[in-house]
C-alpha cells in the first residue's frame, strides 16, 4: 500500500473532484431510510420485465415507484421508514397484487418478491414472498442490532436515554462501547447529521459532559446499530455506527404532554441488608410534541420541546466523626476537614466551601422541529433543526493529574471541597437537510449539515491554585479553583456534505459517492495558569504528601518568605486560545449484485483523506534538542510539523448465503478494513502546547509522526442464522478485528533507563535525572501508530415472537480485546495514565478497558389489550455480566521515570520477596500479614506471584441487573379521534427492591488498585 502527500493544491483538487463526482443512497454515513427490493415473475417462474411496483406510505401519502428490469429485479431506495405501506404490482396482461400493512425497519432492505398469474380466470395461488424480518434477509452481511419503535416505547430507560436502547446489543458494555473498542472510535448520527462529540472529551456524545441528550427521547423512531457492515458508504468509525432516525409528522395531526419525575423516595437504600445514605434527590423531565400536515400529502412538521431538571447530592460519601465507618462513609475525618477550611480561611482569605451536605444541580433545554417535504413522485426532501441548552455542576477532575494517579473523589478515601467543582455547560445548534431521488434505473441522495457546539464552565472558586492533599499514598482532599476549569472555553463547528448515486444494472446496484466532513476547534485551555498542582517535590508546587505537610507548609506561624503563599500563584495575563481545523474527504464506489436466488454479494473499496488545515510555523525550539524514540535512540522532533495527509484504503466485501432456498438457513458476513477517526483534542494538543518558546509558554510539548495515521482496522464477521424448533431464531455469529494503526503516544523526553529492577527485572530510571532534556520541566509527546492490538466477540443470539404478542430475545457474548494503551482525554495523560510493567514508550499488548469479558441480556415486550379502551405494556431488560477490568499499580513512582501511579504491582511470591519501610505504625511482619491477606482474596494477585500484574489483568465481579418497564393505556374517544392518557412506572434493579442482596455490584476502589505505596 502507497501513501502520498496532499498538498493545499492537491486538497483544491480534490474537494474539485467531490463536489463533481459526489454522486448510495440507503446505507450510507448516517442511515435516515430504508428500501425494499425484489424479483417479479410469472407463474413458470419466468421474469417480467418492465413490471410497475409501487409503495405508498399511507400517513403521509408519499409515493415511490419502480419498474422491474430484464432480470425481473426492482430496487427503490431512499424509503421513509415505518409505514404502513401498501404495494401495488401491475403488468398489463396480468392480474394487479396489492399488499399492505408492510412496515420498514431503519436500514432493513425489504425484499419482496412477487409472482403474478395471466389475467383471465384463473384458480392458480398468487404467491407474495416478503422478507420482513430484520435479521433473515438477503442484504444483511454484518453484524448490526436494530432497535424497533415498538422497543423505543417499552424498554425502561429512567434517563429516557438512547444509551438504554444500546444495551440491548450483547456486544455493548451497556453504554457506549462495543465489541471491546474504545467508546470515541464510534460515529454517532442523528437523522444522518454527525453527532460525536468531536473534541473527544469526557463524553463520545453532544450534552454528555453535562448529562444531557442532545435530542428529546420522546423524538425517537428508530435506533440501529452497526458494529461491522460491509458496506462502503459506512465510515467514520472502527468501533461502531450508531445511526438514531426522528420522528415525522403525518397527514394525521398528533400531539402529546408528558412529565417523568423521581425522588429519594424511589431509591432504596439497603444494600446487602445494610443502609446506606439516601440523601434528597428530585428529578423532573417535561416536554411536548405536536405534528401533522401544513398540505395535505405534501408538506408535514414534527416539534418537540423538552426540559430537564435535576437536583443530585454534591457527594454520596460524609466525612468519617469520631471513627465511624460504613460503605458510604469516607475515611476523611471530618474535624481534619474543619481544621483544613479554617486554615485557608485564616491565612488567605479563601473559603473552599463545603465537603458534604450540598447539592449539585443538572438543567437542560432540548428542542426539535422536522419538516418533511413530497416535493414530486421522485423527490422527497427533509430538514432538521434541534437545540440544546444544558448545564451540570461537577465536582473536580476525578483522574487526570491527581495525587498519585489516585482520583479525588468524592469517594471511600477522598472528600473534595464543593469549590474545587465546577458547571460544565454544552449548548448545541443542529442544522440537517436531506434530498432523496428515486427513478426508475437510478436514485440518489444528497445531505449537508451544520452542528454548532459550544461548550465552556464555570468554575466554583474565585481565581485561586489548585491544592491537593494526599495521605498513604491517596487522595485525601482538593481545594482551590478546578484546574481544568481555567477559562475552558470549547467552540466546535462541523460542516458535512454527502452525495450518493445509485445505478440499477439488471442485477447489480452500482454505487458511486463522497462524503465530506471539516471540524474547527477553538479551544481556549490553561491548565497551569494558577500554579504547578500536582507536583509537590517542585518550588511553587501545591500538593502535599499529608495533612501534617499542608498543616506545615501553612503554618500562620511561619515567616512569609517560609509559608506557601497560595496567592502569589494565581495567573495574570491573556489566556490562550488555539485554532484547529481537519478534514476528512472519503469516495468509494461498490458493486451489490444477485450472484443467483440465493447468494447476493456486495464488492466496495473506500478512500479515506484525512486533511491537516492549520499552518504551524515550524519549532525551531524542539528541533535544537535531540530526544528519544521509543527504543531509546535519538531523533529529532519539528514539533511545528503536522502530518503529511494518509490515503487510507478500505476494501470490503460482503455476502448472504441463503443455504435452504427458503430462508430458513442463512450463512452471512465479510471482511474488509474500517477507517475511523480520533478524538480531536489529541491532535488540538499539538496546536496548543508548542512549548516554553511560543507565544504562549505551556509546560509540556506535543507532536506527531510524519506518516501519522487515523485508527484503522481490519474486521471479519461470520454469523450463521437458523430458524430453530418452535419459531426460534438462533444466531452464532463471530467478529475478529486485527489493528492495522492503533493509537498510542510516548514521552521522547524520557531520559535512557539506567538499569533493570533486581526484584522483577523491569526497567529503572534515576528519579534525579529521568528528562533526557530541560525543555522547561515537561515532556515530549509524540502521538505515533502501532499495528499491535485485537478484538474478538463470539455472540449467541435467540429470538421468538409468541402468537400472544410477547417477544422475547436472549443473547450472550464473549470478548477478548486487547490493546496498547488506556484511553483518556488528553494526549499527555495517555502516556501518564497508561499503567507499564516495562518500557512506557513501548507499551505492551493487554487488555482493553472497555467491555465485559462474558455479557448475557435478555429483553422482552408485551401488551395485553384488555379492550378497546384500555392496554398494559411490559417491556423487562435484564443483563448479568463479569465485572469490569482494572489495573494494579503501586501508589508512588516505582521505576523512577518521573510518573506515579502507573507502574504495575509485583505480586511477591513471600515476605522475603519484599522490603518494608521501618519506624511506622506497624512492623514488617505485621505489613506482610496484610498485604498477603489482600493477595490471597483477590484469585487474579495469589494466581500471579512472582509476576508483574497485566495491565487490566484484574476482573471485577459479576453483578446482574432487571429493569422493569410498565405502561398503561387509557384510551377515550371524542368527536371521532382517539385520545389516551398513559401512566408509565420504570424501574432499574428491581432484583434490589426484592432482595438487598441482590442486584449489587462491587467496584474496586482507588487504594484497593495502589495496595502498596514506595516509600
């Protein structure tokens, strides 16, 4: 494989050649549709050629047509879905067919296949053959999971939150991520408009930093989600698509008003017959929705509005009185507290606020309007708009940067004070127009869109430095202004264009298109302003190994030029602010063919462009020091260079084998390459961190490999489906994902180790001089590729539909994934946060973060009509899954390279194998006691001895989870038109509501993953 250049000039040209040759319809970057196929035949099995077929949408009165081609074959693409449709065949000579009642599920490409009797009498059987079902169809390749409305309407969901919906895919981990694959490595769309959040931070979607969904839930029709679809128009991603479709207005004039609310009331409070601290809570979710004709069979609009209000306690820890403890008591003793906030009260005037006791609000604003447009027979135009306004108070950062990599709370070892917290605040504005054609030997889609994201918080604290308390290796407490909080201010602007054009060829659909997409970020961060937090060994640092050294380091007894003065670190001057623009331009072109009756087969190659548009002036301060690759040999870094742009080639194939003829059996899948992006904010660091010699100075410096390329990955997916005894659907179906480029970033100012540890054989650095360079007291991080990595999914699905009504699916799935690195938000803290067990510039294979190992769901919907007037639904979720991984790491910098908190534990084989520090509270005796007591409870520490753990090697426990949804219909009838009123009751863990000792799930705390501090 070649990779070239682009240049300004070549970008011209090819942004020419889109705009020219950007000419598929149904499953392309964000699926709005769907589209239904078929072969239309006589009775001798002869195909008709020139056949009409024709499908209505009966609410809205769209029409769609085609006619059959020598082959007898039909496509109409570009379909609203839902329904019902009726279809109508016709050929003169023969007897018109008509059926009704079809539905059309998101991405489902209906086929239906017709055979039609001479028009004259006649008792020969007419046979209709239709392929309703979303998973036995002929296109179905890959694998995907589609979320039908009538789940949309059932499946409890207290947040009311597409996340609840994607948890019904046994690859998901019950949020965002999928098949084991980093939750930012998705493509979300919203009625095909790009809905990541691209920056990447915190969250993969728009409003989650601040809990929001960026659409009303009630807006909802459809949901699917695809983890390896093999066809080309599909990109953006190498986790999964998550493609969610609105509602549309109709000819029939519908509205509605809801309210959700809970209390502390709704929660319970024992776990595992104890009681825990139920503090008040309210929530409260109100909205509107209305739709209908503005014409007739032309012109429709859907609105809705929605807010959200929620009040949740500040901390669900207190701070420990007198030596008291229990499962939501912090080991934070409260007098020490009091003594902590009176001493920054009476040395400098600042307040830290509380520490328990106060509450943390949630508010947000959600708006959506929808216009759908019959412009003729051929052409149906759609555009959306949908607003966001949400604001979330949080407490500060709980990971990056803190004391030891040990988290700040609030939790079992830590209470921050409520001013170290912050209001994180999202605002969005989405603009999204689709015009979809279809004629009879082609069709074609074009989209644009415009998603405005503006994100920024406001801090709690007055300007003030950031102070950090450790005690025993671990977070104590963090007062001051949230670090992360300075002036934090995120404008994001994505533009988006698709065309796709699809030829019909007798039994071929050729499809030729582009897609592109460009990001600007303006990005305003000033992680330093106030102070060098987090390093406590530096002049002007301000955190503290202990509550005795804080206490010392202030002492109002102290002469000035001894105490700390907090004050004299508080920042002056401009703040920063740097620009970062990408581009993403993708062509691709497939073939979908009908090899015979039972075998279709989908061929497609994709080019992905990633385009660097920002003009770095080159760093003459980088290039005059030399640093260190990865193994440890020099070279130089112009970290004013962004990469040269990849093409990145992504070839696919697909097929469906239907092995009986009937469809009772199918055989399915493909292989191919995935190209997705990054999160932004890893390129955004490279703009914004230049070094102590650019305009403005930052403590670290990034960079990036010349021949940088985004995430891709090559995976195969092969599933049989069989329709089993007593109307079971079982599916086995297997996914095998190989990186070619990973993602991972190294330090290349970390010094040459200086020797091996004697114990466990890794490498060490000396403390005092582990900077290969003074570049200003920071690192070099280098963003580079690494082809090590894989995924592997083994999932059993089954599936039944009672003639009651009831429908049920059950699905299980076994994972192993693993990876270089532990992924987090910025570039520097992906090297920092990466647990080693050797060299941190070349991190070992280990386990992914994301994903359960073993994961069963279950799901089922029912509705019992009692009469006209009056219906109970019930939808029931249930999962039972093995806990999540996490790392074992020593509390303290073990290897000496400068990080604490990331080097993996050495399990010791004995007492013998280990040193302990004299002079404290306990003899070595007694530490060896209870450190080989911690081992021998965890089965993954006393099965590793004498080894350094893995990185994520550990594995939670298994926990189980039943939600429960019950709705009820009250339906009256006033002149003519049906009204109802509906009662909805959600309920998450009822296994708890039951039994306390059920439905409880254990998590490892942050000094139960740093057993052992080096001192």
């Amino acid at each position: 494989m070649y990779f070239f250049n682009v240049t300004k000039t070549s970008f011209t040209i090819l942004f020419m050649l889109f705009t020219l040759f950007a000419t598929s319809s149904l499953f392309a970057q964000g699926v709005t549709t769907a589209a239904m196929n078929g072969i239309i035949t006589d009775v001798d099995g002869e195909p008709l050629p020139g056949a009409n077929v024709e499908a209505v949408h009966e609410e809205t009165g769209t029409h769609y047509g085609a006619a059959t081609r020598l082959s007898g074959t039909y496509n109409i693409h570009n379909m609203k879905i839902g329904g019902p449709y009726t279809i109508t065949v016709t050929y003169v000579g023969f007897k018109d067919q008509k059926v009704e009642n079809i539905y059309l599920s998101l991405g489902n490409d209906l086929n239906m296949n017709f055979t039609l009797s001479e028009d004259i009498e006649s008792t020969t059987a007419i046979v209709i053959t239709a392929e309703q079902d979303e998973v036995m169809n002929a296109t179905r390749t890959g694998a995907e999971t589609n979320v039908t409305p009538e789940q949309v309407a059932q499946i409890p969901s207290i947040k009311r939150s597409t996340r609840d919906l994607f948890k019904l895919d046994p690859r998901s981990d019950g949020n965002f991520a999928f098949g084991g694959t980093n939750w930012l490595y998705n493509n979300i769309s919203v009625d095909g408009s790009y809905f990541n959040n691209p920056f990447g931070l915190d969250d993969p979607a728009p409003g989650g930093q601040s809990n929001a969904e960026p659409i009303p839930f009630e807006s909802i029709e459809q949901v699917q989600v695809s983890v390896a679809p093999y066809d080309v128009r599909q990109g953006g991603f190498t986790g999964a698509g998550i493609n969610t479709v609105t509602k549309s207005g109709t000819n029939i004039w519908k509205g509605s008003v809801y309210s959700f609310t809970r209390n502390e009331n709704f929660i319970g409070d024992q776990v595992r017959g104890e009681t825990v601290l139920n503090p008040n809570l309210s929530f409260n979710q109100s909205g509107f929705t209305v739709g209908g004709p503005i014409i007739k069979d032309k012109l429709f609009f859907f609105l809705n509005g929605e807010i959200e209000r929620r009040e949740d306690p500040g901390s669900n820890f207190t701070a420990s009185r007198n030596g008291s403890t229990g499962s939501t008591v912090s080991r934070v003793d409260a007098a020490t507290m009091d003594k902590i906030r009176q001493r920054m009260m009476d040395v400098y005037g600042y307040d830290p606020g509380k520490y328990e006791d106060y509450i943390n609000e949630t508010k947000n604003n959600k708006l959506l309007l929808k216009l759908d447009w019959n412009i003729d027979q051929h052409n149906t135009a759609t555009f959306r708009w949908n607003m966001l306004d949400a604001s979330r108070d949080l407490p500060p950062h709980p990971i990056a940067i803190s004391y030891n990599g040990t988290g700040r709370g609030p939790n079992e070892s830590s209470l921050p004070f409520q001013k170290a917290g912050y209001a994180i605040n999202n605002e969005l504005n989405s603009f999204a127009f689709e015009l979809n054609s279809n004629y009879t030997a082609f069709s074609n889609r074009f989209f644009a869109s415009y998603n405005r994201f503006r994100d920024f918080r406001d801090p709690f604290s007055e300007p003030f430095p950031t102070i950090e308390i450790g005690q025993d290796g671990v977070t104590y407490t963090t007062l001051g202004h949230e670090p992360f909080s300075i002036n934090n201010v995120l404008d994001q602007d994505v533009l988006q264009f698709t065309n796709n054009f699809s030829y019909y060829l007798d039994d071929h659909v050729i499809t030729a298109g582009s897609t592109f997409e460009k990001f600007r970020f303006n990005n305003s961060f000033n992680l330093f302003y106030n102070g060098l937090f987090g390093f406590n060994t530096w002049p002007g640092g301000s955190t503290f190994e202990s509550v005795d050294a804080f206490f010392a380091a202030t002492d109002p007894n102290l002469p000035d030029s001894l105490r700390t003065d907090f004050r004299s670190m508080i920042g002056s001057g401009p703040y920063k602010e740097d620009v970062t623009d990408v581009g993403q331009l993708a062509i691709y072109a497939q073939d979908e063919m009908i090899l015979n009756e039972n075998v279709n087969l989908t061929i497609g190659l994709r080019v992905d462009a990633p385009i660097y548009l920002n003009d770095l002036t080159s760093n003459a301060f980088s290039k005059s020091f030399t640093f260190l690759d990865g193994d440890f040999k020099d070279e130089i870094i112009d970290a004013g260079k962004l990469p040269d742009t990849q093409y990145l080639f992504s070839p696919r194939v697909g097929f469906n084998w239907d092995v009986t003829g009937n469809r009772s059996t199918q055989v399915r899948g493909g292989t191919g390459i995935f190209t997705g992006r990054l999160p932004f904010v890893w390129i955004g660091n490279q703009m914004a961190n230049q070094g102590p010699a650019a305009k403005f100075y930052s403590f670290d410096i990034n960079s990036t490999v010349e021949d940088f390329k985004w995430p891709q990955v090559f995976k195969t997916n092969l599933a049989v489906d069989h329709q089993l005894p007593f109307g079971i659907l079982g599916t086995a179906e297997f996914i095998y994902g190989k990186n070619i480029n990973s993602i991972f970033v190294r330090n290349a100012n970390l010094a040459a180790p200086v020797g091996t540890m004697a114990q466990d054989g890794r490498l060490r650095w000396d403390p005092a001089a582990n900077r290969k360079n003074d570049i200003g007291g920071g690192g070099m991080y280098v963003l580079d590729n690494t082809d090590l990595g894989y995924n592997f999914n083994a999932t059993i699905q089954l599936r039944k539909n009672f003639d009651s009504g009831l429908k049920t699916t059950f699905g299980y799935n076994y994972l192993e994934a693993k990876n270089t690195h532990t992924s987090t938000e910025i570039a520097f803290a992906l090297w920092e946060g990466n647990a080693t067990s050797n060299n941190p510039n070349k991190p070992e294979l280990s386990y992914s973060q994301f994903g359960s190992r073993h994961r069963f769901v279950f799901s089922s919907t029912y509705t019992k009509q009692w009469d006209s007037n009056l219906a109970t639904h019930f939808g029931l979720f249930a999962e039972v899954a093995e806990g999540s991984r996490f790392s074992y790491v020593y509390a303290g910098d073990m290897n000496g390279d400068g990080v604490r908190g990331n080097d993996l534990f050495y399990v010791p084989k004995n007492k013998s194998d280990v040193t302990f520090a004299t002079g404290g509270d306990l003899t070595p005796d007694q530490q060896w006691d209870l450190l080989d007591s911690f081992i021998k409870q965890d089965t993954y520490l006393n099965d590793n001895r004498g080894k350094i753990t893995e990185r994520n090697g550990s594995v939670g426990e298994w926990f189980t989870n039943l939600d429960l949804r019950v709705l009820q219909d009250f339906r009256m009838d006033f002149s003519g038109k049906s009204h109802a009123f509906q009662l909805s009751l959600d309920i998450l863990n009822v296994g708890n509501l039951l039994n306390s000792e059920w439905g409880v799930r254990t998590l490892a705390g942050s000094s139960a993953k740093a057993p052992v501090e080096v001192v």
